[in-house]
C-alpha cells in the first residue's frame, strides 16, 4: 500500500475485515487452551510456527490459558463504523492476545 501511494498519488485503498470462527463448536465462554488444542487438533504443536511469526511482529501468544469463543467479538465488528473496524480489531486480540 505505501508503494502504491508513493507510485499514484490519487490511489485509495479501503481495508474490510470479514468475520471467520476458527471452530464455532468452541464454548461460549471458550476453553481451556491445552484441553482445546488436544480436542481440536491433538495437541498445540500447530501453534510453534504462529507464535515464532507473531512474535516477530509483537504479537508473541505467549500466555495463552484460554482459547476463546469469538462469536461476540464477530458481533461487535459488524456494528463498527467501518472507519473504527480496524482499531476495533485490534483493540479485541489485544484483550484476548
């Protein structure tokens, strides 16, 4: 995006995020992570590769106790101004993160 702004001035980009549940069997006050994980998957041996990339961008995952169910938090962004979805978002996996 910053290229582009740099290569055409006029140029726009609008951002909408969609909402996706990862697992909506998860309970609705979500899960204990490990439990979660060896239900869902097995183990949390998926988890090394988003954690060694997250926290390359701040985002370490490293106190991860619950596994959560997003269904509200999906609910909220669809009442967001879409000029606020994007600090919404993130104010959400900040709490949750």
């Amino acid at each position: 995006m910053e290229r582009l702004g740099e290569e055409e001035a006029s140029a726009s980009v609008t951002v909408h995020w969609h909402p996706f549940m990862i697992d909506p069997q998860t309970k609705e006050e979500g899960e204990d992570y490990m439990a979660y994980n060896e239900r869902r998957w097995g183990s949390d041996g998926w988890t090394r590769s988003l954690r060694a990339k997250g926290a390359n961008c701040g985002a370490p995952f490293a106190n991860w106790k619950t596994w959560p169910n997003t269904f509200k938090a999906h609910q909220l962004m669809q009442f967001a101004p879409h000029e606020k979805e994007g600090r919404l978002k993130h104010a959400l996996f900040e709490a949750i993160y």
